[in-house]
C-alpha cells in the first residue's frame, strides 16, 4: 500500500513541476497560453505511465540490491525522466523545414531537412527539462515511501502529556 501512494504522490506532484517550469513564460506572455489544462492532464498521464512502467520497477530493483536512499533514486528519477525524451534526437528529414520562437527570438530548427544547432540546443533543454521532472517524482516517491513507514506514535503516551505510561 505504501508503494502506491509514494507513487500517486510523484505523479501528484508532476502538474507543479510542470507549472514552475512554464511560469516565466506565462508571466512574460502578452497573449493567454491556450491549451495549458490540457497540457496538465497530458503530464498526468506521462507521469503516470512512466511511474508504473519504469520508476515501481527501478525502485523494487533498487531496494533488492538494498541501494534505495536518497541520491540513488534521484539518479534513477533523473535518468528515467529523461530518458523518454532522450530516444527521439533531431534526425535529418529530407525537404523539411521549421522553426520556432527560442528564448525570445525566432530561430530555424530544421532547415530543409537537417537539423540546426538550434534543434540540438532544444533537444538538451527538454532532457534536462524530462529529467527534472523525474528528478522531482522520484524524491517526492523517496520522501513519502520514508514518511509512511514510520511508526506512528502519535496515539502513544508520553511523560510530557501528563497521561500514565503504559
């Protein structure tokens, strides 16, 4: 039980990472940012996919070699956030050609099917981007799955209480 609600909270936690990231660019926008709930719900469910299929396994791998703590599962976290972004590279399109608005300035991504410095530029921002966001769910995972398999000892008496000890 405790495994499922450390992995509700790192995909719980995934539309704030998502709304941190995004929010210099909403505040800096004139115009509104259509599609953004969408956009959540769509983290949701990548988080939740990627969590089930990969984070529950890595985790169970890691605590069968007895190496699950806070940096091991940060690196996990990491390398599987980004790892889903990381398989699709800018490859070469014959007679394709986009661009994009990059950090403010309107920049050629794909230039009659190669791919620009540019491309490559965004391709490293969304793995780091994907792997903080692992990063994130794995430590939130780590925090909860830690936090409930603490004793409770909150109904327990205590000298301080004035109750007898039992």
């Amino acid at each position: 039980m405790r495994i499922w609600i450390a992995s509700i909270a790192a995909v719980a936690v995934q539309p704030l990472v998502f709304a941190i990231r995004i929010a210099p660019d909403y505040l800096a926008s004139s115009q509104p940012l259509y599609g953004v709930g969408f956009v959540l719900l769509s983290v949701v469910v990548v988080a939740a996919a990627v969590v089930l299929i990969l984070g529950i396994p890595t985790f169970l791998m890691l605590r069968n070699f007895q190496c699950e703590g806070w940096a091991s599962l940060a690196i996990a976290g990491f390398v599987l956030g980004a790892l889903s972004v990381a398989v699709s590279w800018p490859r070469r399109l014959e007679g394709f050609s986009s661009g994009q608005n990059w950090h403010g300035k309107y920049v050629d991504i794909y230039v009659n099917g190669a791919p620009t410095t540019y491309a490559w530029l965004t391709y490293g921002e969304n793995v780091l981007y994907f792997g903080l966001h692992g990063l994130a769910g794995a430590l939130v995972f780590y925090a909860v799955w830690r936090r409930l398999g603490r004793p409770n000892n909150s109904l327990q008496a205590t000298p301080e209480s004035g109750a007898p000890e039992l």
